[in-house]
C-alpha cells in the first residue's frame, strides 16, 4: 500500500468508492461529493486530500485542512482531519491508521499548533480510535436540524437582501464580535470573506444575507446549499428511526419522513452574526422559505448548547444532534481552553 496526494483525474473513482462507504447507524445514508469530488474541499483556502492505493486501485481517502484560529485567546495555527473512508474489503489492516499519520505529518510540517476532528455521537468505533491515538474530547457541540416543512412568517423588523461586497467590512466586524474569545474561530476580514465566498462551490454574495435597521446591519447569514456539492442518500434506517418518523407523520409534526432511497436536500449555515439573537430570527425565517422553495427539506447549523444562536431558532421543528470535537495538541506551551467553541458549518 502507498499514501499519495489525489489527482483530478482520481475523480470518478472517489466518487464510486466513497458510495461504497455509507455512514452512521440509525439513519445510514451514502454520501458523495457531487458533481465534483474536490468540490468540499475548496471551502478551505489550504487543504489536501489523501488516497491509499493498492497496485494501481483507491482503497481510502482522507483530508484535511489547514487554518489559523484563536485557541485560548492566542492566534494559532490549526489543522483540521475529514472526509475519511476505506473501502469495506479492506478495513482492519491499517489503511485509516496510515491515512491518518499522514495527514498528522503533514500539518505538524506546517507548523500547526493543535489538530481537531469532529465525530457524531453515537460513533462509539471512531471515538475510541481516535483517543487511541492521542485526541481528547474537549467539547460537545450541539448540531440543530431545522426541518423545512412549510413558509414561516419574517418577523418585520428593518430590511433584508443579500450582501454586497461593500458590505464584507461591517459583516467582517459583526462576525467577529459575536464569536470573540470562542475556541477555534479565525477572525476574519473583508479580504478573507471575500476569498471564501469567491473560492466556496454552491455558495456566492447572495447566500450571505443582511439584516439593516435605520441604516446599520444588525444580523448576516449564509446558507451553504450542500444539495449542490454532495449527495446524500438514505440506504436505510433503524427500527427506533423508523417508529420515530411514524409519529411525527402521523402527529402532522412533518408532512413526510425519509425512507430507503430517498434523496436528502441539505443546507449548513455559516458566516453568521447578530448583535442580538431577536435580530438573526428574521435571516433564519427567510432562508426556510429559500429553501422551501428549493426543494431543501433540512437546514444544519452547529453551537454550543446555550449559545444566544440557538433562540434565533425558536418556532422551528428541530432534532438535535451532538457533535463531539477531539483535539490532539502538538504545541505544549498552548493549551486548549474553556470558552466556548465555535465549529463553522463548512466543517460538517
């Protein structure tokens, strides 16, 4: 087996093995990166992916990516580990252990001070593999799934419309005041902002939203439409999920519930600030009724349990997932610390 960097035309191939490789437990779906593989790695501005290849065959992949952030209120430089899958033949000789020393050699050689990862709960096999391998949980974020199930009323409070870049300045700002002193955010400036929203597939100036009362802006949201970067495709569902969505339907929570076969529309919010959580719940309205209307059927965003972000969400049908955040420190003298965490909807 040898570990090389993918190549372009690695991508068909990506593609057919990753549908070989569906996730989770109670609800197990196929997920693929659509209509390029390399697509979900552009949201980052440094990034690599990884493939394991026997003779001339991909057996695995794995990325990663690289980004500043502040880490106990000091700038850092920090990877990022995803997108990691073996094909089930070969699972249990090693290939997911070398993928990750790689991508671990790597960002050490960049100079990284610390590494994080981001497991689902309930993924008991990865949880205790990574903490074989030197990776503590420090954190366990909450992922709201909001349900798109009908138009929901926009509170009248000032006016909406999507961003201009003369705009990126003060959104710059809003942002950075909201998330200050959390674990893992990257400032960002007006230059940054521009560079994600240019480089990021699916996602443009118009998916970052503002909110402006007498003149000033107040909230700004973006909605990262995954339906066009990934293919989610439920393969099938526990009997615990399966009576679950018997209820809701038949409780008229939700007008319907995924099966086997079923294609799942997703949307991730990101690039998110408010000055008060009463001046977000507009933005959050307003982007369920762009995704009623594009066939979107959930939209994700991620928190810390008592985040102020989580009132803006109030009136939805929501299920919450936890999301657990391991971090391996590579520079001793910065530690991790206990503010609270941000987690930007990208790294889902």
């Amino acid at each position: 087996m040898r570990i090389r960097e993918a190549l372009l035309n690695d991508n068909h191939e990506l593609q057919a093995l990753q549908a070989r490789c569906p996730q989770g437990t109670t609800l197990v779906v196929s997920t693929v990166n659509r209509p390029d593989f390399f697509a979900r790695v552009k949201a980052y501005e440094t990034s690599r992916v990884l493939v394991a290849c026997e003779d001339d065959r991909i057996i695995g992949s794995a990325a990663c990516a690289l980004r500043k952030a502040d880490v106990n209120d000091q700038p850092a430089l920090v990877g990022y580990l995803f997108q990691a899958f073996v094909a089930p033949e070969q699972r249990r000789k090693g290939v997911a252990s070398q993928l990750l020393r790689e991508r671990e050699n790597y960002l050490a050689a960049q100079g990284v001070d610390l590494i994080y990862t981001l497991i689902m709960d309930g993924n008991i096999p990865s949880m205790k593999y990574v903490e074989t391998q030197g990776y503590e949980l420090k954190r366990s974020a909450v992922m709201p799934g909001l349900a798109v199930k009908q138009e929901m009323e926009v509170p009248p409070v000032g006016t909406i419309r999507p961003a201009n870049v003369s705009d990126l300045e003060a959104v710059s700002e809003l942002m950075n005041d909201t998330w200050e002193g959390s674990q893992l955010y990257e400032p960002v400036s007006s230059t940054s902002l521009d560079g994600f929203i240019a480089r990021t597939p699916a996602f443009s100036v118009d998916n970052l939203l503002i909110l402006e009362v007498d003149g000033t802006i107040q909230s700004c949201l973006g909605f990262w439409d995954w339906s066009q970067v990934m293919e989610v495709k439920v393969l099938a569902l526990s009997w615990r999920m399966k009576l679950t969505g018997w209820l809701l339907v038949t409780g008229r929570v939700l007008p319907n519930f995924p099966g086997a076969g079923d294609i799942l529309n997703q949307m991730m919010l990101t690039t998110i600030g408010f000055t008060e959580p009463h001046h977000l719940a507009p933005l959050v309205r307003r982007v369920n009724n762009l995704a009623l209307d594009r066939g979107i059927q959930q939209i994700f965003c991620i928190c810390e349990r008592d985040h102020a972000f989580l009132k803006s969400t109030r009136g939805f049908t929501k299920v919450d997932t936890t999301i657990h955040v391991y971090i391996k420190s590579l520079n001793p003298a910065l530690q991790f610390g206990q503010q609270p965490v941000y987690v930007d909807g990208i790294d889902m």
